[in-house]
C-alpha cells in the first residue's frame, strides 16, 4: 500500500494552504490600512510621542499698566515640576529593585520640596502613564526648582524628576484695584476683571520645539529638529490711575469701617465727558497674590464660627466669590435721592417745569397710596433748586408727574438705564425696571425719586455724567490702549457717545443747581473750601429685602459729586451698602450725606490736587482757613509774644529763659482767629501734653468749648459748619490721642436734614 499523497489530497491541502495564505494577506492588508489611513493619525502620534520629544515654550503673557506706566499685572518665569512614566516602567522591566529605589527617592524629593504633594498619587502616575510625561507640579520658583534637579541628580535619576518652562502671574499693587484687574487660573487664563475680559489678547500663543529621542527617552542631535516659535501676548494700559485708586480705596475702607457697612461698599471717579475710568473699587477687596484667602476680617470672623465642615466649605465658597465680585458693575440698587437728579433733568429738557415753579412738601395721596417727605417737618414751598437742594420726595414725586410715565420711561432708556453700559469688564448686570404699560401712578411716583428701579452703580454715574456734561451719554471704558510686544500701539480706546439725551442748555442748568445744592445756606456736608462742586445725596431703602426679612432698617446710602462745577471734569459716585453705624446717641446713622458724602470729600481734596485743580479761595473762605503762624522762635519772649498777640493770637509763655526755644503749633500752621500759641524758653523743658476730648456729635459752640478746655485749638474744617443744628462728624485726631498743648484739632461738621 503506498502511503504516497495523492494529486486531490495535495490539491486540496494546496486549496487550504492558499485560503489560509490569502485570509493572512488580507488581514495584513486591513490592518496596514486601518494604520495607514482609517487610524493614521492616532498611530503618527503614537510614533511621534515615543519618536520625538515635543518642548512647550510658553508664551508671555501681556503685562497691564495704569495710565501712568505703573506695573499692576505681570508674568515671571516658573517651571513645572514633571516626570517621566515610560522612563521608570523601562527601569521597572530592567531591575525591578533599582526601580523602587527610583520611586521612593522621587518620592521623597518631591514631599520634602513641595507642600501638598501626594506620594500616592506619584507612584499612580509612574505606574500608569503612557508617555514620557506627567505632571508633579506646578507654578515653581527657580530656587525649589534648583533644590528638586539638583536632589534628583545626586540620587541618580537619571532624568526621572525633569522641569519645563513656564509663567506665573504677579500683582505688585496686591489688593489695589483688584476687582477691575481680576485674575487668571492656573492654567494661565484670565477669569475675573480685565484679565478675563481681554484674555485674548493678553495671552499670546505658546510655541514648540520637536525633537528625536532614543529607546530611552533621551534627546538626539536630529538636524530636522523643528521649532516653532512663540508669540507673546500683548500689554494694557488702563485708564485708571494708581495713585486716585489708593485716594478712593483707603477713604471707602474707612466708610465700611466706621458706619458698619454689612454688604460692603463701591466707588467709581471717572472723567465726566469721555467716560475714562479713572479709579474704581469694591470694599472690602482682596489680595490678588492670596485671593483664595477671605481678606475682610469680619467675613473670616463669620467663617471662624462655622465648625461643621461641609457648612463651612459652602460659606467660604460664598464669601470668596463675593470678595471678587466687582460690586460697581455687578450688584443693582435703588439709588434713592441721586436719581433726583435724572428727573429734573429730563423736567426741564421738556420744559414741564422750570427753576422758578413751586412744589408744596406735604404727603400725597397717589392712587390710595400715601407717600411722606423723608425728613419729619414739611419744606414748605420750594423752587426748584430749593426742592433738589432739600431732596423733597414730594416735590419730585410732583415734578415726575408733570413729567408724564411715558417721558419718563423715555428719559430712563435715554440714559442708558435700560440697558448695560457697555464697559470693558466681565459681568456687567442689567437693571430691573417698570416698563411703561407697568407704570401706573404709584410707579411713577416712586421712581421719580430713585425707588422702584434698581440698577447698578456704573448705569446710575453714566446718566449723571450725561446730566451734567452737556448732555451726552458716553460709554465708559478702563483701557486706553494695547500694546504688541515690541511697544507698537495696535489699538486705541477713543470716546464713543452714544447719544444726546438732553440739551447743552438744560445740562448747564443742572449744573448751577447741583453746585447751589452744595453751597446753599454757606455750605452742605459736601461743600471744600476754595473748590466749586456740585453733588446730590441719596439714601435709598432696601424695600425687597425689608419685606422679605421682615426688617425696617436696611438702607443703600450714597452720594455722586463733580468738579469743576461749571466745566466738569471729574465725576465721582460713593455707594455704601447696609451701613449700620450710630452716633454717640446710639441712633442709627444711614443718610447719603452722614455716610457717603465723607468719602467724596475727602478723596476730592485729596485727587483735586493731584490733577493740577488747585483752590481758589474767596475772601470769607481765606478768613475761615485761619492765620499763617510765623517763626518766633530764638526771639526774645517779650518781642515774640508782641508779635503774636499783633496778630490777634493768644499767648503762653513757659520757662525762666530770655528767648524762646520751641513753639506749638509750628511755624507756618494755619492756625485760626484768636487762637492761642504756647511757647517755651528753656532747651531742656518738657512739652507740656493734653488728652484730646471727643467732639463728634456736638455743635460748634460746644466743640469750641470742650476744645478750648483742654487747650487746644480748634479750626473749622469743610463741610456744613455754617448751618444751624450742623454736628461734629470727624476731628483730625481720635479721642484719647496725647498731643501737644496748642496742637490744632480741625473738625468736620454736617447737618441730618440732607437725604
């Protein structure tokens, strides 16, 4: 029997081979194609990434300026803390005991440099990775970085611990303007303010560096090398000035603090006709460099109570994003008085009323709805400028009347009311209004002296300015320019009017009756020697909140002043938010004119100045600024004391000497009429000191006697001094300071009748 194959059994094993032969092509075939073309791109990288080391190099990003050059954004170089996973799992394969070795090295390294550092969380990635590339950490200065490689090299590495290049974002003013510049996160965007609202062009586009690597990782000489460079991001200079935003925030954190602000407090000055900003503030802030940190301390009083931990977690996240929250353009309010101000304008553009038509201060009856004047006596009958100047409800409740609810819906969409203002800053809200078809009689009456409406501090500054400046509505911007990388400006903020509401003639109008609203009667609270301003207070109740919390005393208390009067330039809008402050009576102290009016004035006198606006005094305002004391010292006692008392002074002289030695006040003080000067004969005598009484909430005659009896002397500072009823609301030095005898304490007074 032959045990030979036969032609069919070949023929058929020859049929199987070739099927299993063809079924092995085409699979070869499917795959090179599925690798060629269906998943090309995922097998290229997959080549590349073991191929080719790709190196970021991270582009610039802008810096941002104020007006004046000043650095308030900048970014520094830092490096990212990174390992390599393919690295060590070829080590793992290789020896496994020199790999743990590596892994509790690099563990070590890293928990010993850098704080937070999960050494669980190392060993994953090392273990899992499927590149040449983890992340350990980032935003790393150069020292602990120089620690980490230096570490990492004596242990042998190998480069196991590597670092690249990157940024880190510096704010050298710290908490200076810090809800306008806002902030980035941590991946280099900008998320809050300015470097979120022009992250595009601040941010640059990163760059890269490609190169061969062998088995291992390691980078090769590779003359095709490519690198793309990169583009660094391009600079701002803002519209704000440093120096006007330290003025504003330093007063507004003494407003929060001395009246208790519960919901914080806002302010803005900007330029009255182009609608620059030129410095605008939440208070309390926060620090830009330490922004996680709750930087108002009785917000962290509120958190050191909370033991539960979820709670606590949920409270912080609240108060934190309340901090960054840019309160001038993202919270609304009623704004009270200072709408008094858009009212009468648009009465007078439509001739409805005029500064010689009469309004009677008694209660109205409107539609079965009664509403009160604030003030707890009747005004009488006023003109116009008397009505604003006594910010009767009534009487503008009369004028919105003439005015008609469709003029008056007009009016409010005229100036930007209706609407967002435009700015250049993330999260602008919008208002909350009563249409036309919902403005009944009650409406009207309401709105017509700032109640029923809410908007925000920006809309309410913008239609102020519009009143004021001629009558056009501009919008309001904080960039002047951008700026590339080599200094070329690429862009330039002009000013862009959005429309004229109301007349050259009726705006110069308003102005002369806001200047006589501050100067009226000799002067209100807001009234600075030698300065022409205008300015109107509100004091606004927080209805919606009343009702809702069943409470009575929640008030917005602001005040929106410019200057020069006749030809404004500067316009500034204080806003204070549930101040719960009192007197020495213990009353509540919540009026516009007790608690934002402090601010203007004394950021005015001190920003007025600053920009070249100096005073102009009349002939009764040089008088009440007191005498220039002249230098008597190394004069003899009898001819220094002649020489003072000359001058209307009054004169003690202590010590045995012949000449005198020392004098208080110092030479060139202004010190006021009939004041006394003490003065001292011999070198080693001691100055005699005094305690200094506190003078808040008394008359001037009062202030004048508690003063003199502790001699000291006192001057009259600004404010409503002249008015009948006008208490003490700030003294230079706080009670129980130890001073000088003769030492010149300046007192502040103002009047409550103002709204």
């Amino acid at each position: 029997m032959s045990y030979q194959p036969t032609a069919k059994m070949k023929r058929k094993l020859n049929i199987a081979v070739l099927g299993i032969l063809i079924i092995f092509i085409v699979f070869i075939m499917v795959n090179l194609f599925d690798t060629a073309v269906t998943n090309n791109a995922m097998y290229q990288s997959l080549a590349n990434e073991n191929q080719f080391k790709s190196t970021i190099l991270k582009a610039g990003r802008g810096s941002i300026y104020d007006a004046n050059g000043k650095i308030l954004a900048q970014s520094a170089t830092v490096y990212s803390i990174n390992i390599d996973p393919l690295k060590w799992q070829k080590v793992l394969k290789d020896d496994p005991q020199e790999a743990e070795r590596q892994l509790k090295a690099c563990q070590e390294i890293l928990s010993d440099e850098l704080s937070d550092i999960d050494t669980g969380e190392i060993e994953r990635k090392l273990a899992e990775g499927t590149s040449h590339w983890a992340n350990a950490a980032m935003k790393i200065e150069k020292p602990v970085t120089d620690k980490i490689l230096s570490r990492s090299s004596e242990e042998k590495l190998a480069g196991l611990i590597y670092a690249d290049l990157d940024t880190r974002r510096y704010y050298p003013q710290n908490e200076l303007a810090a809800a306008v510049i806002g902030f980035t996160n941590y991946d280099g965007d900008g998320i809050y303010g300015i470097e979120s609202q022009y992250n595009d062009f601040l941010k640059g586009v990163d760059g890269k560096i490609i190169s061969a690597t062998d088995a291992n990782g390691n980078e090769m000489p590779y003359k095709n090398d490519k690198m793309y460079a990169q583009q660094d991001g391009n600079s701002l200079y803002l519209t704000l000035d440093m120096n006007l935003q330290y003025y504003l925030e330093k007063h507004l954190e003494e407003a929060v603090v001395n009246n208790n602000a519960q919901n914080r407090a806002c302010a803005i000055m900007m330029n009255a006709n182009t609608g620059a900003v030129l410095a605008m503030a939440s208070s309390p802030g926060y620090d830009l460099n330490d922004r996680n940190s709750i930087f108002s301390q009785k917000d962290s009083d509120i958190l050191s109570g909370i033991t539960n931990e979820d709670e606590y977690s949920e409270q912080y996240a609240v108060l934190r994003e309340k901090q960054w929250k840019n309160k001038a353009i993202t919270e609304l309010y009623f704004p009270g008085s200072v709408f008094k101000v858009i009212t009468g304008s648009a009465a007078l553009e439509e001739k409805r009323v005029s500064l010689h038509s009469t309004f009677h201060c008694s209660t109205l009856n409107v539609s079965g709805t009664p509403f009160h004047c604030w003030a707890t006596y009747s005004h009488g009958s006023q003109d116009f400028t008397t009505a604003m100047t006594n910010s009767c409800n009534p009487a503008f409740i009369q004028i919105g009347q003439a005015l008609g609810a469709e003029n008056f819906a007009a009016y409010f969409r005229a100036f930007g009311l209706t609407e967002p203002t435009g700015i250049d800053l993330p999260g602008e809200a919008g208002s909350l209004y009563t249409d036309v078809s919902e403005k009944g009689p009650v409406e009207l009456a309401s709105s017509s002296f700032g109640q029923t409406n809410k908007i925000t501090p920006l809309q309410m500054i913008t239609a102020y300015a519009a009143a004021i400046n001629g009558g056009y509505l501009v919008t309001p911007y904080v960039v002047g320019k951008i700026v590339d990388p080599n200094g070329n400006v690429i862009k330039t903020t002009e000013k862009t009017v959005k429309r004229q509401v109301i007349s050259e003639e009726t705006s110069k109008v308003m102005r002369q009756v806001l200047e006589d609203v501050v100067n009226n009667k000799g002067g209100s609270n807001a009234y600075i020697k030698g300065y022409a301003i205008g300015g109107k207070s509100g004091t606004s109740e927080k209805q919606d909140e009343n009702n809702s919390k069943n409470v009575d005393n929640l008030y917005v208390s602001s005040y929106c002043a410019f200057a020069p009067a006749d030809n404004p330039e500067i316009i500034m809008l204080v806003m204070v938010d549930e101040p719960m402050g009192t007197d020495r009576n213990g009353a509540h102290v919540y009026y516009g004119s007790l608690v934002a009016v402090p601010v203007v004035s004394d950021v005015l006198k001190e920003a007025l100045p600053y920009l070249g606006y100096y005073p102009e005094y009349s002939d009764e305002e040089l008088a009440a600024l007191g005498k220039t004391l002249p230098s008597v010292e190394g004069q003899s006692a009898d001819i220094a004391k002649a020489t003072l008392e000359a001058l209307g002074l009054k004169v003690e002289i202590y010590g045995e000497g012949d000449r005198v030695v020392s004098q208080v006040p110092q030479r060139s003080s202004l010190i006021p009429e009939n004041g006394k000067v003490i003065l001292y004969t011999e070198e080693e005598q001691d100055i005699m000191f005094t305690t200094v009484p506190n003078v808040l909430g008394y008359g001037v005659s009062d202030v004048n006697l508690l003063l003199t009896q502790a001699n000291l002397n006192f001057k009259v500072g600004d404010g409503a001094a002249n008015h009948a009823g006008a208490t003490a609301l700030s003294q230079n030095y706080a009670e129980g300071t130890e001073v000088p005898r003769g030492t010149i304490v300046e007192v502040v007074f103002a009047i409550k009748d103002e709204h």
